[in-house]
C-alpha cells in the first residue's frame, strides 16, 4: 500500500483518536465552566493546552527533522494516551480539580504539537504532489466528520455514561490510533548526513536555519505575519463560543451548534476532495478569509440556537478551502528535509499570540463586556437593540469585533503583492527524497 492508500490508512486512525479526544475535550471543558460559570475558569485551561505546545513547537520541529516521522508520531500518540489515563484515573477517584487539569494538560499539549506537524510534515512524503489538495481535503473530510459527530455524541454521554464512560472511550481510540501508526511504515526523508547529532546548540542552529529559510522565500514570512494577527481574533472567537452558545441553550444545545459546524467542515472536505483546488491558491485563502471574518461578525448577533449552528454550518464550511488551500502552499514550496522545523516554527509564530487571546478574552468578557451589557449598563445602551441585553450578549459582542479586525488584517493581506502572489511568484521546492533501506525498497508501504 502506499500513495493516497497509505495516507488514508494512517488518517483513518488519527480520526479514530481525534474522536476520543473531542469526547473528553468537550466533557472536561463543560465540566470546568459549569463548576464556576466564568470564563476565566475555561481560558486558564484553554491557556495551559497550547502554550506549552507553542513554546516548544520549533524545538520539537527540528526533532522531527533527525528521528523516523513513525517514531515521532508513535510516541506523540502514546504521551496523550498517558495523560488520558491519569486524568481518567483521577475523576474515577472523585479527586479530579481545574488545578488538576491546568497541571496536566500541558504534555497532552507537546504531544499534539508531535502529531500535528509530524503527519503533516509526512504527506508530501507520501501522497503525490499532483493530488496534495485531495490529501489535504481528505484530511479536512476526515476530521470534519470526528467534529461532526464528536459534540453531538459528547453531548449525548455526558447525559447517560458520564465522564466515567467518555474517559474509557477516549482510552479505547488511542489503541486504535497507535495501532495503524505501529502497522503502517511511515516514510521519512533522506537526512543531511551532516545533522546527524542532536544537542541544544544544533537545536538552536536548526531553528536559526528554518528562520532563514522562510526569509527566503519571499511573501511566506510576510504572509505569516499578518494570519498571526487573524489568527489572534479567530482564537477569541474560539474560546468564547462554548459560552455564548450555553448562555442560550443547554449542554444538547452546545453539542448541537458543534456538530453543526463539524457537518459543514464534512461538506468543505467533500468540496477539496471533488475539486482539485484553486489555481491560484492565496486567492482562495484570502477570499475565504475575508468571508469568515464577515460571517463572524453578524453570527453572534442572532440570539436563537438554530442561527447559531446555521452560522456554525457555513463558517466551518468555508473554512477547508482555506486551510487546505494553505498547507498545500506550504507543502509545494517547502522542501520535506525542513518542513519539520518550518512548519512546527510556522505554527509557533501564527499561534504565538493565542495565550494572550485567552486570557484577555476571559478577563474582558468577566470584567467588562459582559457586565457592560446588562439591563442599564453603558456598552447595553449602544449594542443592546442589535446584540440584545443580558447573558452572553457581551460575549456576542466580543466575537463580532473579533470577526471586524480580522477582516481588516485579511484586506491589508490582499493590499501586498509579494503576499497576494507568493503562489505564483515563488518557485516550487523540489521533489522530496526518501530514505531507501537496505532491501532497496522505498519506505512507503504498510506491513
């Protein structure tokens, strides 16, 4: 097996997992923000489950870079398994504490890092560079679906086998997803024979390599620049829905709008496995960009259940094109020996800014906005007749002008046109090279 086979053998079980995982993400997130119902509460452990994976992407990207990519994803699959089990562990006990999630999630949060940019790092490696917008669309078809069913089913077990039945779930998924690592021969490319140590000081040579490299290509790091300001506002946004939408509705409310939203990235995947991709790829990210960011601000507006997962629904329908129309830019114009390191220090960069999307979306909304839009108070007297009075209002008002600044930085993207034509200006990188072991066969078959 080898080409879309492979990628789709190795996909099928990081869905599996990623299912899993949304249950026990989904229950411990309602969990944390019912104990309290502050937002604060939440972001803390929205926080501590990226900024250590954040801090620590480019390290591990230049690990990936000098291991087996079938090393880095096992292990990756088998630490957030671990940090299941303990947290397991500790609710079964009914000595499960926020503090004790704060203290834990930030492995989990190292180790999605290692299986993010490794299995993206590894589909230029194995998929053809002529069908690389069907692998990236599958991906998003794959995932789409885990979101689609994830919320809804988490929603539904909370009510009946509880976080005791979710937690057992999650553990069973992470079983399924080591095993198609363990079964399926990941290719890794040619190594330079002169990297082969790995110590502190070539970690920080290979970081200051990557760096370089993006500078070269120019409008890459340019481009990169400006998303991490959209991608400041989409994390606020993503960190308030889940109180906006149980400021309307209940626990089947939420999962409801959620899946929604996983129905739509199951119809944007269809779409990019159907089509083959724009011609012009930055057209596509900055044009879905714009429509997100324009959609964002009129969804919080409505105060009904069904316009909030309809709103759900297109956002997250629209939002494949985008993503998969970059990683494909990414993955024509980097070269497989530094996409490790590029792409885990791309992430870094873009996401750099997330922690502080958080905290300043917990703190504001608590402190100001949503009390600012109560019955009476300053900020109800201006919105009110738009974004209504009272519970979640604020929060509605937040993620509108959210949605208002990342339109502005999506229109100053599309004003440069080193940005606007970094797809055609900027060469393509050369086909990968893969390591051949000592029976001459290439490294891209299941076992």
């Amino acid at each position: 097996m080898s080409g879309l086979k492979l990628f789709y053998f190795v996909l099928f079980g990081q869905a599996i997992s990623l299912l899993g995982s949304t249950l026990t993400n989904f229950g411990l997130g309602v969990w944390a923000y019912q104990l309290s119902n502050e937002v604060t509460n939440f972001t803390t452990i929205a926080i501590a489950s990226t900024l250590p994976g954040l801090l620590l992407g480019p390290f591990i990207g230049t690990l990936i870079d000098r291991v087996k990519r079938k090393t880095i994803l096992f292990f990756a699959q088998f630490g957030s398994a671990v940090v299941t089990a303990v947290l397991a562990g500790l609710y079964w006990t009914d000595q499960l504490q926020v503090w004790h999630i704060i203290a834990i999630v930030p492995v989990a949060s190292v180790c999605a890092t290692m299986l993010q940019v490794g299995f993206t790092s590894c589909i230029s490696l194995v998929v053809p560079r002529d069908q690389l917008s069907k692998a990236n669309g599958m991906m998003g078809l794959g995932f789409g679906s885990v979101q689609l069913a994830g919320p809804l089913l988490a929603g539904l077990a909370i009510d009946t086998i509880g976080m005791r039945g979710i937690f057992l779930i999650d553990i069973a998924t992470f079983i399924v997803g080591l095993l198609t690592i363990a079964i399926a021969t990941i290719p890794t490319p040619k190594k330079d024979p002169t990297k082969e140590k790995f110590t502190f000081r070539h970690m920080y040579l290979d970081l200051r390599d990557a760096y370089r490299y993006m500078k070269e290509k120019k409008g890459i790091l340019g481009g990169l620049y400006v998303f991490t300001l959209v991608w400041f506002n989409v994390s606020i946004v993503q960190v308030l829905f889940l109180p906006l939408v149980l400021g309307l509705g209940t626990r089947t409310d939420l999962g409801l709008v959620q899946s929604m939203g996983g129905v739509g990235t199951l119809v944007g995947g269809i779409l990019m496995v159907v089509w083959k991709g724009a011609s012009r790829q930055t057209y596509a990210i900055l044009g879905t960009s714009l429509f997100i960011s324009f959609m964002l601000i009129i969804i919080p507006i409505g105060q009904q259940i069904w316009m909030l997962a309809l709103g759900a629904f297109i956002v997250m329908a629209a939002a494949p094109i985008a993503a998969a129309s970059s990683q494909t830019l990414w993955q024509k114009k980097v070269e497989a020996s530094y996409q490790g390191r590029v792409f885990s220090l791309r992430n870094t960069i873009m996401r750099s800014a997330q922690p502080l999307a958080f905290l300043s979306a917990g703190f504001l909304a608590d402190n100001y906005f949503e009390p600012s839009m109560m019955e009476g108070k300053v900020l109800a007297q201006y919105f009110g007749d738009i974004w209504g009075i009272g519970q979640s209002r604020g929060v509605a008002l937040m993620i509108s002008c959210a949605g208002a600044l990342s339109m502005v930085f999506v229109v100053l993207a599309w004003m440069v046109p080193g940005v606007r034509r970094v797809d055609i200006d900027l060469p393509d990188a050369e086909e990968p090279k893969i390591e051949v072991p000592a029976d001459g066969e290439p490294k891209v078959e299941v076992s």
